[in-house]
C-alpha cells in the first residue's frame, strides 16, 4: 500500500513531464515555422531564377539577331557608323523576336529608360580596350537589356532586376579584289593581246552580258575565283585560271555609300607657288614640287622628269590630272577624289601612293564621283606602287602595263580594260589597315563574340 508521500511524488513527476513535452511541442512548432520561411525563400527564389534564366535567353537571341542584321548593313553604310538603314535593320531584329520597339541609344550612349533598351556601336566600345574588336567599324555591338520583376523574391525585398545580354557580328572575308559593276555592258571586262593580271582575290564581273568577260590573244588572267553574271568569250591562247565561273549572282558596289568630300573653293598649295594657279596648275621638266592637301580646280599637269610629292590628306580635283613621260609621284596616306575629269597617267613614270590607313578614306586611293564619265588610264614601271582602292563607278579604267608591288590593291570600276605585257598584281595583304580590307566581307553575317 503506497503512501501518502509516495503519491504526492509520483502527480509531481507527472506534472513536470507534462509541462516539459509542453515546451518541446513550442519549439518544434517555432522550428517548421522557420524551417517553412526558409523553404519558401528558397523556392521563391528558384522560381525567379527560373524565370530570369528564361528571360537571358530570350534576350541573348534578340541580341545575337540584332548584331547580325545590323552586319548585314556594312557595306550599305560605307564609312558611316551606326547609319539609318543598320539602327532600322537592327530595331527589327528585335521586335521580329516577338519583344516591343526597344528605346535606342548608339555608341555606348546612356538613357533614363527602365524598360526595353538596344545598345547599338559600331565600332564595339562597350568593353572598352578589353575587348579585341574595340573600335572597330566592320564589327557591330548589340546590347539587349529589360528591367524584369520578380515573382516571389519581392516578398524579401527584391522587386526587379535588371537583365542585359551582348553580341558582336561582322561580314565574312573578303571575296573580291576586283568588281566590273557594269550590269549590261558587253565586254565588261576586257583583256587584250599579251595582258597579264593576277588578282590574289577573286573577280566578279556583274554584267549579263553573253560577252560580259572577253579574253583576247595570250592575256594570262589569274584569280582565287572569277565569277561572271553572264557569259564569257575566249579568243586565242590566253591562260585563264580557275575556269569562270557563268551564271553567278549579281552583287552590290560595295562603296555605293561612300561619302564624297565637299569640293568647295579653291585651296590647293604647292611649296613653291609660280607651278600655277587654281585655273591649272603644271610642275614641267625635271622640277620638283611638293603638293598639300585641299581643292585643285583645274586640274594638274605633270610632266617630263618632274618630281612631285604629296603630303598626307584628301586632294579634291575639279578637272584632269595627266601624267606624261617618266615623272615620279610619291605619297602616302593619300586619297584623289575627282569631282570631273580624271587621271591619265602616260609613259613609264614611277609610281609610290599609297591610301590612307584610317578615317574616311581608309583604304582609299583614288575616287571618281557617280555620274564622271571620264575614262581613267593607269600606267606604271616595273617598281611601281598602286595601294588603296580605285572606286570608278561611271566610268572605263584602262590599265597599260606596269607591275604593281602595292601589299593590296582594290578595283571597283564601271568597266575595265587590261593592255600591255607587264604583270599588273592587285594584292590582298591588308595588315596595315586596322579595320581590314575597305570593302568589307564578301560573305554573309557573322557571329565574333
């Protein structure tokens, strides 16, 4: 029989052990409320990531096809950067993916917009020097970026983020060193008894003529590709090597939109001054002159044994520019831009120019404006240095005899006409130029990060 006592222990017992899985039913009650704050931060957060993940993607193809168009108008562009026709290739490029017309800022411009935002630079500049296209203008830089709201991650404070995805695109090599952009003209290209010219690149003759390429005599025509819109026709013995290709597509003047410098009011300067005047202006004999960049109205006549140098810089020619006899010309970073008329450079005179390296006229040696008619006749010694791009659109280019040694040379002409016995070489060496070769690509769009 137990005892008072002893029952009075055993309720206290009970009460304490009541009273201590009390308290542990509290605290595991406070753990799974924690433990269950915990779980859904975690999924919320899962759940955005999820979402912003989606989003990059989405985004990183937007941006990738906004590069990409935007590549596809280089050679539309010429030496503008970020022209009309690449900011409205590369706007469609977006809202064709399916997002809204996105604000607008060019070369790494800034805004206050909070949604929707294309970044387009071209040349790249949102890197800085870290980043190896940095500047340059055959390569196109979109960025995409959007503000985009969280799901459940705004219940811990975060609302938004801000999600940004980066391409670069450019334009394939370089397939031709020469263009005969004429679209008709029979014997667009012609070579003539013992002419010779080897193109390190390729030639595409844009004509459809069924005479668009006529090759005469024992002509050696030598290329990467030789690509005809229309037909050829070979006469004789001539080396013609690979086999033209007929039937090829018509291509686009890859310097259509090549800005041409303001003529203006007569400028021009020589270190002497009794050579002429702005009416014409003639260095004779065995002289010398030295020529300064600016307006030459008139036109310039060298001839005999004369010496002539030409300092760096755009020289704007209103009127012809003759050549005669062994006259020696020299000048480096140079551009010709004829306004009218056009150069005929006779005899074996030596010849060293060389174009430009950068700003507009990168690669550019000698321009005739849309709508001169003026046929351009080149010649030259066996030493001579032709290096740049001939840009003739309306016009003939006759080329007599005469290497060229020039790293590259670049003919864009009308319609063109090889004689003489010398091998006339257009290379394709465009190390010295920082953005590459002047016409671009010859293929299509590509991705270079």
């Amino acid at each position: 029989m137990k005892t008072p006592s002893t029952n009075s222990c055993a309720r206290s017992l009970l009460r304490r052990l009541r009273a201590s899985l009390g308290e542990d039913r509290a605290q595991v009650l406070v753990l799974v409320v924690l433990s269950m704050g915990v779980l859904l931060g975690m999924l919320a957060l899962a759940i955005d990531v999820g979402q912003m993940l989606f989003v990059k993607r989405q985004l990183q193809s937007t941006a990738d096809a906004a590069a990409l168009a935007g590549a596809l108008e280089l050679n539309t562009c010429g030496s503008t950067a970020n022209c009309q026709a690449m900011q409205d290739a590369a706007i469609s490029a977006v809202t064709e993916s399916g997002l809204s017309s996105p604000t607008l800022v060019t070369q790494c411009g800034s805004t206050t917009s909070t949604g929707l935002t294309l970044t387009l630079d071209n040349g790249p500049c949102l890197l800085g020097a870290s980043d190896p296209n940095s500047g340059n203008k055959k390569v196109v830089e979109a960025m995409v970026s959007t503000t985009q709201p969280t799901l459940l991650a705004g219940l811990f404070g975060m609302h938004s983020m801000r999600i940004v995805a980066r391409s670069e695109a450019s334009v394939g090599s370089t397939t031709y060193n020469l263009y005969v952009i004429n679209p008709s003209a029979a014997q667009s290209m012609l070579m003539n008894g013992n002419a010779s010219l080897t193109v390190q690149g390729g030639v595409i003759v844009d004509s459809d003529s069924n005479t668009a390429l006529l090759v005469n005599g024992h002509a050696t025509l030598s290329a990467s590709n030789i690509d005809v819109v229309g037909n050829t026709l070979i006469n004789g013995n001539p080396s013609v090597s690979p086999s033209p290709n007929t039937g090829a597509n018509h291509v686009d003047d890859p310097f259509a939109n090549l800005a041409a410098p303001a003529v203006g009011a007569c400028t021009n300067a020589t270190s002497s001054p009794y050579y002429g005047s702005c009416g014409n202006l003639s260095v004779n004999g065995h002289k010398s002159a030295v020529f300064n960049p600016g307006v030459y109205k008139g036109g310039i006549n060298i001839n005999g044994g004369a010496s002539v140098t030409f300092n760096p810089g755009t020289y704007i020619i209103d009127g012809n520019m003759i050549v005669n006899g062994n006259a020696t010309l020299t000048g480096n970073g140079v551009t010709f831009y004829f306004a009218s008329g056009s150069m005929t450079a006779n005899g074996n005179g030596t010849v060293d120019l060389v174009a430009p390296t950068t700003g507009t006229y990168a690669g550019i040696l000698y321009y005739q404006a849309h709508g001169d008619t003026s046929a351009a006749i080149v010649n030259g010694s066996s030493s001579s240095v032709w290096q740049g791009a001939f840009y003739v659109p309306s016009a003939q280019l006759t080329v007599n005899g005469g290497a060229n040694l020039a790293a590259y040379t670049i003919m864009v002409v009308n319609t063109l006409i090889v004689n003489g016995s010398d091998n006339f070489t257009l290379g394709n060496d465009f190390s010295s130029l920082p953005n590459g070769s002047p016409v671009g690509g010859g293929g299509g769009p590509v991705m270079v990060q």
